[in-house]
C-alpha cells in the first residue's frame, strides 16, 4: 500500500533548517522532505510510493490535474557518490506501471531530487538526463529550497546553514562566484522580481545558481543565445526571456566598455512582413524558383520576423530553411535584413 499524506492546518513536519541536516537524512526522510516541500510549496498532490516502487519514490500530479502525473526519484546522496546512468535508467520502470508518459511527445514526465552536486552525475548519466528530458534539481537547488522554505515560515536567516561545507566542488563554485559577484547580484535580484511578477513559486524555478554560472559564462545577448543556456525551457524564454535579455545587456554594457554589445532591436512588425514577402518575390525571380513558398511559407516568414535572424547559423536554423537555402540566398537575405533595421 502507498503511504498518503494529508497537510492539516497544523504543522507536524520539521523541514530541515540547514544543508547539513539534508546530510543527515535517511532515503526514506530525504523522500519525505522532498514530498512535504512540494505539496505544500509547490501545488502538487501527490503520494509516496510502496517499497517495490519500480524506481519512482514520490507519484505527483498538479492539485487541478490529477491526469497528468510525475515520477519523481529522490537520491540522498554524499559527496563521494557517484550517480550513473544505470541508477537513473530504473525510474524507466515506472513510466507505464504508473503512466507518467507525456501524450503529445511519449517522453516520461520524471523528476530527479538529488542532494548531489551535478559533477557527480557521470557523463552517461547527465546524457540520459537530457535524452530523456528528465527535470533534475541538485544540490544547489535542494538550497534554493531551503531558502524558500525560510522565507515561506519565517524563520530566521542564517547563511551558515547555506554552506556546502562537505562538497570541496562547492567551495569552488562559490569562488568563481566572488570573482563576478554584481553580475551574481544582479541575477539574483532579477530572479526575485520575475518570480514576484510572473507569480512563481518556489523561486529556484525561475532560474536557479547553477543556471546562474551558465549565464555569467556564455553571457548570452539573445534569445536564442538564452535558449541555450542550461535550465530555460522554451515557456521560460517566452515568458521572460526578453525582459532578462535586456537587463543582461544593460549589465554588460555599464560594467564592460570593452566589449560592444548589440542594441535591442525595435521592429515594426507589419512592415518587417511587408518588407519579407518583397524579399521572397526577388529572390524566387532571380533563382528562377516558380512557387513563392518554395523560397519560404508564411511560417517560416512568421518566425524570421520573431528571430530576426542575422547571421547564416541562425538563420540556417530557422524551420523551412536548411543549409541548402542558406547557401543559395541566405547572404542576400541577410544583408536585406540589416537594411531594414537601419532604416
């Protein structure tokens, strides 16, 4: 029998206070803190799995939409511990026995909590994880957590109890940290009022501090660039991504004269549309091409003007357009663009 629990208005649970009692956690308490958390943080019902629980310890679904489920496994593990991709590979076991299958993609609706850092996922394993499209909270995460149960109750902050003391590669992450800490600020500060605008909680699924070294890394300048930031879904970018992007330039710009960074381009849409359809007229003529959507439909018309692709990677990379296309005409394309713009 499944073991289900009932939140009253009376709280019986003691959340862990700090990382270190996350440490101290058996399996079966990390499952249940994991389970607490999201019930009551995160809008989840749910139930914790019987022993023989085909590799899924908690069964989720949204308290509105009991039909879609999520399988979630939970590794409380030490800093020594490695995850592979045969320990991930078991929650695979759980997908029809507990029909937690995506309709519109067949891919499994799983989550990973695990108390580990992600360089102990191994590359297999952290291979798996993205082909699968598993969503995986780590260690970093399992302290945005903490954080978000302190600010929920109430209790009072101590940073000590955020110390990754036990993880040697924690401490090293907080010092590439130091090293670009406005940058750090401005992120998190920015994640707060996404979440408070946008309604989001808990705030770690804004973005979290490992997404945060992605970005003080490739400090990406575009939405696509922000695409391929680890973290952002496709609905995060569409959300908010203009809005981050922007004041991710206004950043770099005021802290790096050195480095020039594109303007935010403001496009009248309708005549951008105007201005493509004439663009395909010429460049069907010249090529001698008979059907105007064999140069590009009205789709891929409609996303050149949401990208505005301005260079052949990004334009290559548009759907309906292809390396073939590129080739061909992507120059003339391109440079008609950038006139446009300057116009």
């Amino acid at each position: 029998m499944a073991i289900k629990i009932q939140l009253g208005k009376k709280r019986e649970y003691n959340y862990p206070k700090s990382i270190k009692e996350v440490d101290e956690l058996s399996g079966e308490q990390f499952e249940m803190f994991i389970f607490k958390y999201m019930k009551e943080f995160a809008g989840y019902s749910g139930k914790i799995t019987e022993k023989n629980d085909f590799g899924v310890d908690i069964l989720l679904w949204k308290s509105n939409d009991e039909m879609v489920r999520f399988g979630v496994q939970c590794k409380r593990y030490g800093p020594k511990t490695i995850l592979g991709e045969n320990d991930l590979m078991k929650m695979q076991k759980g997908v029809p026995h507990y029909g937690i299958s995506r309709s519109e993609s067949g891919k499994p609706n799983l989550i990973l909590f695990t108390s580990a850092e992600e360089q102990q996922v191994t590359s297999r394993g952290i291979a798996y994880i993205e082909n699968e499209e598993i969503e995986a909270y780590y260690r970093d995460d399992i302290i945005e957590i903490i954080k978000d149960i302190d600010e929920k109750l109430g209790r009072d902050v101590n940073q000590s109890n955020y110390s990754n003391i036990a993880f040697e590669s924690s401490k090293k992450k907080k010092e590439s940290f130091k090293e670009n800490s406005k940058f750090v600020d401005m992120l998190k500060l920015e994640r707060k009022n996404i979440a408070k605008y946008n309604k989001i909680s808990p705030i770690y699924l804004v973005y979290n501090d490992r997404t945060i070294k992605d970005i003080i890394i490739k400090k990406p300048t575009t939405l696509e660039e922000l695409k391929k930031i680890k973290g952002f879904t496709e609905d995060n970018v569409k959300l908010f991504g203009p809005y981050l992007i922007h004041k991710i330039r206004e950043f770099l710009e005021v802290e790096s004269n050195s480095e020039k960074i594109n303007p935010i381009i403001e496009i009248n849409k309708e005549e951008f549309v105007k201005f493509l359809k004439e663009t395909r007229k010429k460049i069907a003529t010249y090529n001698k091409i008979d059907k105007l959507y064999n140069v590009f439909n009205n789709k891929t018309l409609e996303e050149i003007v949401d990208k505005v692709p301005k260079t052949e990677d990004e334009l290559m990379n548009i759907s309906g357009i292809g390396k073939v296309k590129t080739d061909l005409w992507g120059k003339y394309l391109l440079t008609d663009i950038e006139k446009f713009i300057k116009s």
